[in-house]
C-alpha cells in the first residue's frame, strides 16, 4: 500500500513538472492565473499536497492565495505539530511558511479562532484571519482557479 501511495504522489510531481515545462516552451498558459487554495483536512498527506500543488502552481506562474478552515486551520497553529514529508523533508506547515516568505497570502477562516480554543496569537507569524465578504468578492472573479480538500 505504501509503495502505491509513493507512487501516487510521484505521479502528481511529475505531472505538475510537466505542467511547468509545457507552460514554459509555448509561453504562459491561458487560463486564471489567481490559485485559491483551500484547506480543510487534518491529514498531514493532504495538507502536505496542498502546499506542493501551491508552490507548483506559483513556479507556474499562478499567484497563489491559501485559507485554512477546520481541521485544516490548525496547520496555522504554533502548536501544529507533524512529521516531515518527503520527499520534500519538510512538514506542510514549513511549506507554507515557505510560500509566505514568497508573498503568498495565507488565511485562516472567520470562524476558525470564535469556535476554538485558539486565539490570533496562536497563529503563526504573517498568517492572517479572513473577511469572508473580501473572500467571498475574490472567489467571484474570473480569473481564480479553485483547489480544495
């Protein structure tokens, strides 16, 4: 089972490398540009994911935005606390905060810190919490491709 999920995750590497030389040989691909990125799981895998298709996505030429609700928004948490993932050696909140050191904007939902024990000053530095009517404006644009799990 784990060599098929190691598969798997190399599949979906290889294919977004292909996406990046593809795009770059015929100039930038048509299409949203703007990459809303939204985060719900509490499996360290899919968290992990996400953050690899964020950062191929930017290496792409999309401008990646993140927002972390539920289980997800615990990933923005100073007292997160994962394994690191290869192959890339690192945990989904180290990528994340490396898309941040890039300007990619990362949200936690409205609802997130209300409904929780945690406060804003248990998110991690630079994470912000969201307004969901300037969210909900972004998600109507046109040239905003979505990815959520």
């Amino acid at each position: 089972m784990r060599s098929m999920k190691v598969l798997a995750a190399s599949t979906v590497l290889a294919l977004a490398g292909l996406g990046a030389a593809h795009a770059g040989s015929h100039g930038e691909a048509e299409g949203p540009n703007q990459l809303f990125v939204s985060v719900t799981s509490d499996s360290v895998q899919t968290q992990g994911m996400s953050m690899v298709l964020a950062t191929r996505g930017m290496q792409q030429g999309q401008e990646p935005r993140i927002l972390l609700c539920g289980d997800g928004a615990k990933m923005a948490t100073e007292d997160y606390d994962a394994e690191p993932l290869q192959p890339a050696g690192a945990t989904p909140q180290q990528m994340m905060m490396n898309l941040m050191n890039e300007g990619v904007t990362v949200e936690v939902c409205a609802i997130f810190l209300p409904n929780t024990e945690y406060t804003e000053d248990d998110l991690i530095d630079g994470v912000g919490v969201a307004n969901p009517e300037e969210v909900a404006e972004y998600m109507a644009r046109p040239d905003v491709r979505y990815f959520s799990n």
